[in-house]
C-alpha cells in the first residue's frame, strides 16, 4: 500500500529534522496542513510544512489531538496498525531509517 510506504517516509522525515526548521509560523489548522502536505503544495514546502505538522501537534489538547488521529485514520485512510508498526519499527532503530 502506497500509504504506507509514504507514511513511514514521512514520520522518518518528521522525527528527524522536526527542530530544523521554524514551522510554529503558519496559522493554518493541523488538518489543513496536512491537506496542504499531500497536495502539490507539498512537493515545493513538504519538509516546511511537516515541522508546522509537528509544531501544531506539540500545542494540542488530548480533545484536539483524538480529533486529529481521528482525521487521518479516517480521511486519509492510514492503517492504523501499519501505523503502529512502523513507528515501533523506528522507535527500536532510528538511525536505520535515516
């Protein structure tokens, strides 16, 4: 599933260079960022637009944050366990997926 394998670039992307750059700047919502991420828009800021995922994320409220999950189990169709997997995959060796 292509889903997949762009999730587990993208969460390597993110953990790796989350606090390379300043995305608490864009005022835009975390879900329109996200929108954002996976539009053309995307191709041009995709590593600008991943920090300010990040950095909205770090300012969510455990309501906000359900709500945001939420967002992508059911929008964006992410296998939840394929998530899980591969962010226990990293959390075990984060330097194989550099």
């Amino acid at each position: 599933m292509q889903h997949s394998q762009f999730l587990g670039d993208l969460l390597s992307a993110l953990f790796d260079r989350r606090n390379a750059l300043g995305g608490e700047n864009d005022t835009r919502t975390i879900i329109d960022l996200c929108r954002a991420l996976l539009s053309p828009e995307g191709e041009v800021s995709g590593l600008s637009l991943a920090s300010s995922v990040l950095a909205r994320d770090r300012t969510l409220a455990s309501d906000q944050k359900l709500g945001f999950f939420t967002f992508l189990n059911e929008e964006l169709e992410f296998d939840a366990a394929t998530v899980a997997s591969l962010a226990a995959e990293y959390a075990s060796a984060p330097s194989q997926w550099r």
